[in-house]
C-alpha cells in the first residue's frame, strides 16, 4: 500500500524490554501525494502511523493483532524523498505488548506512539 | 445542516486515493458530524493481494478507519471554522489522536458510519472524540483526536498560495 518498510536492527533484549529498529524511504512518488493533497505534498500523518504499525509488526517479540493506538502525536511534517527511521520499543503489560515509537527525519522528530498489541484470540 | 456531495469534495482537500469520506449524513457545525465511508475491495490497498487470501488480509486497514474519521471530523471543522474560504492559506493537519480502540475488524462491502463531537475549538485547533459502527455495532472508538490548521507558508515556503483551507486556491 505505501512505502516499504525495512528493518534496520532485529529485535534485542534490553533488561525488561526489548528493541528495534526500522526505517521507510518516502519517495515522491507514493500514490498518496496525488491526493494529500493535490499540489502541495505532505506525507499523512496516518501513513506515519501506518509505517510504524508495518515496522512494529516486523520486530513484534510475538504475533500480535493491533488492538489499539494508546497515542499517536504528529509533531513535524514529513515530504517527498525523507526518509523516516523508527526507534521500536516492546514491554510486557498483562500478557500483551506496548509498542512505543519514536519516529525521526534526520535529526527531526517527527512523531511519537504507542500501540497496543494483544496475543491471542480475538473477539 | 444538509451537504451534498459536490458540497463535501469542496469542503475537503483529500483527493484520491485517500479521500476517504462518501457521504454526510448529518451536520451540525461547532457540534457534531455523522458521516459514512462505504468500503470496498476495489481500493488501492487491496491491489496487490493474490487469489488465495485470508480474512486479516481482507480486513480494511486500521489506520485507514482512523484516517478516515479524521477526515470526518476535518468536515465538521472545515464548516466549524467557516469553510475553506476562512482558511486561506492554511493546511488540515492531524496533530494527534489517543485513545483509540479497534473493536472489531472491517471488511469488503461495509458500510461505515463515522459519529464525531467537537469537544474544545480553539480557533486553528479543535479536539474531537467519537466513533464508528458498522451495521448499529461499535468498531473503533475515539478518545481524542487533535486537528489544527497550519499556514502553509510556514510548511512549504514555495508551495505558499496553491492551497488554501487544503484545498488548491
């Protein structure tokens, strides 16, 4: 759907918590610049989300289902040719997982989340 | 208040393919929006699915469903503020969102009802909470979900001038 999402460092423990690390070229030609918006491209701040749950899904310490989106803060635009790097961070809480992302441009933050995953059946 | 759809494509800049909004259903501006998204299999994010597929590869991206009520409550600000004309030179942008649950998944062949409330308008921001159903059940709900307009001169120096409440001037 958009942009591929790689992951740069694999899973590591780090006491409690584990880490990871992905990243997502954002090239300009990504389908959605022709609608977001027409003439003035700005890569949505979904689709930042939607990089990070690609990137959370690639290094989950278990397989998950995305239960929710605890926050999702879009603090920086990001435009054609950035690439985006997403710094992973995985913690138990009661038998599901926290996924915090912080989500980068260069030395510019560009977003911040936390998702939450859930392990096992799902209603 | 009753929108039409010519009235809806000039109240938002989204085009496709992520303009993400069919229908208002019902309007009241500084108040509350009910909109509804119909989804099919025919949208661009299925493309690439092959001939054997499995129901979570069928199910509509969540983060699209968040998109999509974004949109939504983007209409009741975009009326709220009093349409692109009053938002010259700005850009829609979504600042933040919390609290979001994904209840159950969304397929091919729904209908999606979006229901927002506008919570707090400051002006240039404005904070919305709702949810969305599909056939009278609850699939994702909303705490808060933060929209501000930004002068798009301050975004895109060069860009300053092709867009104004997001849409192209």
């Amino acid at each position: 759907m958009i942009a591929d999402v790689r992951v740069r460092a694999g899973l590591a423990a780090d006491g409690a918590k584990w880490r990871a690390e992905a990243s997502a070229q954002i090239t300009g030609d990504e389908p959605v610049f022709a609608g977001h918006y027409p003439g003035f491209p700005i890569f949505p701040g979904v689709c930042v989300l939607e990089c990070v749950t690609r990137g959370a899904e690639l290094t989950a310490p278990e397989p998950g289902v995305l239960r929710g989106i605890e926050s999702a803060r879009f603090l920086g635009a990001v435009f054609p040719g950035d690439e985006i790097d997403i710094d992973l961070e995985w913690t138990r809480r009661d038998g599901d997982w926290v996924c915090k992302a912080g989500v980068s441009v260069g030395s510019r933050t560009v977003g911040s989340v936390r998702l939450g995953y859930g392990v096992g059946v799902v209603a | 208040m009753n929108v039409t759809l010519p009235q809806l494509r000039r109240l938002l800049p989204h085009r496709y393919p992520i303009l993400l909004v069919d229908r208002v259903l019902d309007v009241v501006p500084g108040e509350h929006i009910a909109t509804v998204k119909a989804v099919t299999c025919n949208e661009p994010w299925y493309a690439d699915l092959g001939d054997e597929v499995t129901d979570e590869e069928l199910a509509y991206p969540s983060t699209l469903l968040v998109e999509s009520w974004a949109q939504s409550a983007g209409v009741l600000a975009m009326l709220t503020a009093g349409g692109p004309e009053a938002l010259r030179d700005k850009v829609m942008l979504l600042g933040s969102v919390s609290g979001v649950d994904f209840h159950e998944p969304v397929y091919p062949g729904d209908v999606v009802e979006h229901r927002i409330g506008l919570r707090r308008d400051m002006g240039e921001t404005m904070i919305f909470d709702g949810e969305s159903l599909v056939a009278g059940r609850t699939v994702v709900t909303v705490t808060s979900a933060v929209m501000a307009f930004r002068p798009a001169e301050q975004l895109r120096p060069e860009k300053a001038g092709v867009i104004s409440g997001g849409i192209p001037a």
